[in-house]
C-alpha cells in the first residue's frame, strides 16, 4: 500500500486499486453548494457520511456550511478528533456503553442526537446529568421512508414536550429525512413529492411551538432535494452529502447532475484483455459497490461494466477503449460514492495529475 | 470500538455492529471439511478471501490442507506476516510495482501465482531473476466463467510452453474456476455443468504433459463443488473458501448446505421499534452486504429482512420477534460472508456465548 511518499508524484504512477478525489472538482461542488446556500433562510450542514473526512468537512464550514451532519457515533467522535465543534448525528443512539460515550463526546464539542423513543431520551438525560454535559435532541419524524421515527403530529408533540422537560436535554428541534424521494424521477414530481411529505412536519413545528417550546432547526433534506427542501418555508438545515463528490447514479437525477461534477474515481489497472471485447481491471465488490449500480469507466462512457465480482471489474470495451491493454490503468466513477469510501482506508488527491496529499478515511470503519 | 479488554466477557455486553465468530461451528466445520479430505488424491487449499485471518488460516493447515489460495498479492503479504508459508494468489499479478512485492515475497514464502499473458509471465521472470527469488506459475484457463484467463487446449498449451522455458518461474500447473456454476441450483445439475467445464481442462493437462512438460497441479473449486471437482480424475486441489462460515446464500445450495453450518454473524442493536411489526437495526450497506442478497436475523427465522440502507437494516417481525425492544441484541447470518468480512476490522470470537479472542481481519484494505 502506498503511504505519503506518493505525494508530489504523478498520478500515473500511483498503484491500484486507489480511491482518487479530483480536488479541483471537489472544491468546484464545495463552492457551487456555497454559493446556492448564500444569503439563504435555509443552511447547510452536510453530511460527512460521505467522504468521513474532516479535512472535508472543514472545508465545507470554511465555505459557509452551518455544521456537520454523521450518522454514527464513531464517525462524530472522530470528527470532534479532526477538529469539527458542531455535529449532528442523524441517528438513535442506543445502548449504556454508546450513550456513555455520546454524552462524554458533548463535553468536547456541540453534539446534536435524533430521539424516536422517550425511554432512549430519558436514558440520555441520565447520563447527561451525571457527566455534567449537554445534548442537543431533536425528535426524529418520519415523513414516509417508513424506518426511524414517530409520525407527525401528535406523537412528535407528545415527544418533544418530553425532551423539553429533561435535564441535561436541550430540545433542538426536528430531524426529518425523505430518503424515499431524493432519487424521485422527474425534478417537477420531485418537488411535489417532497413537498407533500415535508408538510405535517411544517404543520409539527408549528404545534410544538404553540405549546410553548421553541424549535430551533427542522433538519434533513439530500442531495436529490437540496434545492426542494432548503425553499420550503420553515426547513432550516440540508444534510446533502454526495454533492461534494458526486456518483454515476446522482449524475443521472435532475437538478444535481447538472450542478454538480464528478469529483471521485476508483483508479484501477486492466489486469487480463482476453479478447477483443472484454477487459477485466481490478476492482470488485471488496473496493468498489453495486447497491446503486456499478462503477463505470469515466474516460470510455461507450464502454459496459457487464458484472463486478469480489475482485474483479469484467467490461465490454467499444471504441478506442478496445486499445486499453494488460497494465493500462484507468479510471472508474462509483456507483454510489457513500458506500466505495466506506471500503478504502485513504484518499489519493490529485490535482492536474499529480498527487497533492494522502488522506485517511478517519470514520471509516467507526460503524459502532 | 471494543479492544481486547472485552476478553473474558459474555456477548451480551459486546457493543453493536460486531463481527462475531462461532467458534465451536468454525471448527466444526474446519473438522468436516478436512474429515472429506482425508485419503482423497484431491487436497484442499482453502481460500482465505472469505475470512482474510492468518490465524484461520493456520487452522485449516493444521487440519491438513495442502496449503492456502488468497486473491490479492496484499492478502499474500498479510498471510506470509501471519506466518503461512504455501500460499496461492489465484489471479494476476499486473504492473511493476506488484511484481517486485511478488518475486521480494517469494523468497520468504511458496507463492504461485496465476498469469495469462506471456508478456506478464516474461515480467515475472525479469524479476524473480533480478531478485535471486522463484515463482510458481499457473496457466489460467477459462472454463466458461469468461472473466480472465487463456481458453484450454492449443492457447493454455502455448503459455505453458513459455512458462516452463522463463527462467525464475516454476511452471506449478493450471488454475481453473469455475465460478459461474459453483451456485447452480440442483446436486446432480451442477455436477454435470462443472464435469462437462472442467473436461476440457483435464485435455489440456494431457497436452501439456504430452509436450514433456509435468503438470504438478489443476486447482479451482469452491464450497458449492468442492465434492464435485474434488472426484474429478487430475483435479488436484480445491480452493473452497465460504464453507468455513457459510452464509444465508450458501445455505440454500444443495450439498454444502447440508454439511457445514453458520459460523458468523453480525451482532446487532435494534436501534428504532416505530410499529408493532417494524424494526430497524443498526446494521447496514456499511457493516453488511447485500450482493448475494440480505442478512437475515439467526434466530427468528419467520422475520424479514426488508430493506439494507446504509447504516440500518428495516426488518418485518414476525411472531415472538415481535416482542423485540429498542437495546436488544439480535444475531443475523450474512447474505455473503466474503463481502461483509472485508467490512470489518476485527473478529469477536465467541464459545458458549462468552468472548475467547478478538482477532483481526488482517487481510481487510490490503486490495493491492
């Protein structure tokens, strides 16, 4: 494996396979996002289950993000050890020993938690209390994705006026994630859709408030909605992750696809040209994913992935593609960028082809 | 994460996602598995892309496998610094820079490799010889997989003939995989696919000894035909991997299915309980796989497992499941366990529901 002496050299030199970020893409998602959110009600607060980097996740603060989304403890705590102050993990955290360390990291750094359950809440005010620290709740909502959450209305209510009464407890408002819709066909249908879904959480806000508890952020949204989410009257935060790099399957959605660039590339050698047509490159399930289609080859767009196995990539090569010999390298673009970060342990990052740094992957494999 | 220090304690207290081996059903199958073997012409050499564990590894060897395949010159390394000396790479070795860590591993351990293209053995060569070091080479051979490798007969002929004549390289025999069939479904079907693929590689055997050159091995096989190709006259070794863990889709393949049982699982929180019959745990696409379909909860078989996102698993209850609370634990068994081991950093080994070892999953990121 390469270590940090690869720095300064060119890209074609770096063995494979290598997760590689174009950096100039990078920052060009990173200021295209900025300038979006400028002078906007609505903020960013993007989340870093994407390239669990806060080398990354600083930058996106720099350019105006309002704080830092994760969806795992892990991931938060090395955050708050990469120098990140504002998190918000979008998830439950359950359990003595994980609400131990929640509760000890909020000492450290200004820590948000989603809630679906009064138990959990109680659970953390306990805790909260005996460390002396304190925890920014919000009351997870489900707006139709059918996973975590109490439903609008009532049972939102019922919650928060819980989370309110809680020592060591600061209720902070509504996590609400449409993770249904943000890959919804159609940006007009899209939006319709959303905003269908998001308005009994608008309705909830309004309820909670009347009872005489403040809601400070309704938060959720993607990158398939940040456009949507972040214009509906009383949504306060966007928790879009996968603009900052960018995959083969967001390409194809309106709105993002035309905004954003592709910004990450699996960096991969053709290992066996058996015939004219089929090349096999190194890559396979084990670095790169299928769960939002395969990895395709970003220099020859006529070419095919046909399957990927543990190792390998098989490809039907059309075109100049066919001259791609044994030894040649080439690029990939991921599938589904979130998950293909999640098996590398660092980031090669190039810029005009020569590699710039060697970053690590500091949450992946924080999954507890 | 946990560290060692959870040796000694029951399971129970072992915080959630973990990678949790059953060691008392490993060893069984390790036990039933070298019980096949004995007095066969066939030996096996287990493939350790499944658990990526020297310490594994061992144990296989020490139950009397002839030695042990990996698929990556990095999982090589990191079973030669775990102290196995007869090691198979069954897929090429491309590029300079690979080839310098082959033929420098070489002379600290066995290693054959798989080649098929003669300007890669030529490479090879250049560098075993640069490097005082010897390398066994096996002849790929496509047996319908149509992924890497030479076709049988004349073209598997040729590259033997150059091999044998390369100086530094040690022409070992043929690998051939048939991957493609290893799951078809029905014994007595896939016994006559795998016999009518494989039978032009035994020709092929006979060519090349026909031209005076001693073929020592055809290796190839898995845990869906190990008792198939292992009964085939001039199959010499059997590469089967999964049978040490097995998993849910393995389970279903008539044969294996009924000799080995689950070893491995995913430990897990229920993390979310919104409705009677739904609940969500806090496994996902990052701490499980879903290539060969999804984990399934180990002890309540009559549930679904509905949906993988990323960090949780949505799951149907059925029946006393539904009596599940937000903090327990629940076990799942992987739908691949190949791919959701490389998810992983570390192995909690656990006997009578007590933790004995934590191991690590040595070979995990080592993907070049």
């Amino acid at each position: 494996m390469f270590g940090s002496d690869i720095v300064g050299r060119p890209l074609a030199e770096v063995d494979t396979p290598a997760l590689v970020i174009d950096a100039d893409a990078m920052e060009r998602n990173i200021a295209r996002m900025a300038e979006f959110f400028a002078g906007r009600h609505a903020g960013l607060r993007p989340h870093s289950k994407t390239h669990k980097s806060p080398v990354i996740a600083q930058k996106q603060l720099d350019a105006g993000a309002v704080g830092i989304t994760c969806a795992k403890l892990g991931e938060a705590e090395a955050l708050v050890e990469g120098g990140i102050r504002d998190i918000l993990i979008a998830n439950q955290i359950i359990g003595r020993q994980k609400i131990a360390r929640l509760v000890g990291l909020a000492r450290h750094a200004d820590i948000a938690v989603a809630v679906d359950d009064p138990e959990n809440a109680h659970q953390i005010s306990d805790a909260a209390v005996a460390a002396g620290s304190s925890v920014r709740v919000l009351v997870e909502v489900n707006v139709g994705m059918d996973r975590c959450g109490v439903e609008p209305g009532a049972p939102a209510l019922r919650l928060a006026e819980q989370i309110a009464q809680l020592p060591g407890l600061h209720f902070f408002g509504i996590q609400s994630y449409e993770g249904h819709l943000v890959m919804f066909k159609g940006h007009q249908a899209r939006e319709e859709r959303v905003r269908e879904a998001i308005a009994p959480v608008i309705e909830t806000r309004q309820l909670i408030e009347s009872a005489g508890i403040p809601v400070t952020v309704i938060t959720g949204g993607g990158t398939g909605t940040f456009d949507i989410t972040s214009r509906i009257d009383g949504f306060d935060e966007i928790q879009a992750g996968s603009y900052v790099f960018m995959d083969a399957s967001y390409g194809e959605v309106e709105g993002p696809g035309a905004v954003f660039e592709p910004a990450l590339y699996l960096w991969s050698t053709i290992v066996s040209r058996p015939t004219a047509e089929r090349a096999v490159a190194d890559i396979g399930l084990k670095t790169a994913t299928s769960d939002h289609g395969f990895p395709v080859l970003a220099d020859f767009r006529d070419s095919t992935t046909i399957s990927l196995s543990e190792e390998h990539a098989k490809l039907r090569l059309e075109g100049e593609a066919r001259e791609l010999r044994s030894g040649d390298k080439v690029r990939f673009q991921p599938g589904h960028v979130c998950t293909t970060v999640n098996l590398h342990d660092r980031y090669v990052v190039v810029r005009n082809d020569v590699v710039e740094a060697v970053w690590p992957v500091a949450g992946r494999g924080r999954s507890q």
